[in-house]
C-alpha cells in the first residue's frame, strides 16, 4: 500500500478533472456535515435523490471527534453528482462550512482510496494497485507526493 499526498489543493480544471477521474472509479462516495456548525442546506438537497444511506458517527476517515457525532452522506457516483461536486467548488478545500459540506471521500469496493480533511487543508490516495496508480499520475496537473 502507498499513500500519496496531495503536495498543493487542486483548484479549477484540475479540480474538475480530480472530481471526473474519483467519480469514475468509485462505487459511492460521501461527505459530512458537523451539528456544531451551518451549512447552506440547498446544497445538500440537490444531492438528495442520489443519497444512498446517511448516518450519525464520531469517526470517518482521517477523523475522530469528541464532539457530537456528524452526519455522513454517502453518495452515488454519477453524471450528475459529479457535475454537483464541479461545480459548487472551484478547489478541493472549498468544500467546508459554511458553504459546503466537508471531508469528500471516494470509495471502491469499501475501500476508501481518497479521502480529504478539509478544513485542514489535507487531501490523500490509498493506491493498492498499478491501475490506482496510473489513475492519480494521470491526472494531468495534480500534485501528489508520497
């Protein structure tokens, strides 16, 4: 197993192009929302119709609270939330409060190969194969570092 890290926040196209290749090689995907904190609620309705399961947690990936438990949106993968992930942000770290939801994760067979902590500005791949690999290195203008 390797873990790259994201070496600067992937903003613009090649924000977008992160979001296309995470949505094409994911079985679902989520983001979390904080009790403690506001979010812009029309936001998270758009993704309603596509919501496969929310729940309340103290733990997700790269996080444990001591707080209130947040609320995890998992989330189909597809045209439509892919194009919802591009276009409320311009950048990955955009996706904190009071605006978005935080912490996108991408996930194939259970198994979490992106995860972000947002309002910390960090970003990281589990690769576990050439295919994951090859995926990240081409995504022309990312920045990663092992």
């Amino acid at each position: 197993m390797e873990y790259w890290e994201l070496a600067e926040n992937p903003s613009e196209r090649v924000y977008r192009r992160l979001i296309k290749v995470l949505c094409d090689n994911s079985d679902k995907f989520y983001f979390v929302t904080r009790k403690e904190l506001k979010y812009n609620q029309e936001v998270i309705a758009k993704f309603k119709p596509y919501i496969i399961e929310s729940y309340e947690t103290k733990k997700w990936a790269n996080t444990i609270t001591k707080g209130p438990a947040a609320t995890v949106y998992v989330i189909e993968p597809n045209k439509k939330t892919c194009k919802l992930l591009q276009e409320f942000a311009n950048n990955l770290y955009d996706w904190v409060a009071p605006n978005l939801p935080e912490d996108l994760t991408f996930i194939k067979n259970n198994f979490a190969w992106f995860s972000s902590t947002t309002h910390e500005e960090f970003g990281s791949f589990s690769i576990r194969s050439d295919y994951y690999r090859d995926l990240v290195r081409g995504i022309r203008g990312l920045k990663v570092q092992k």
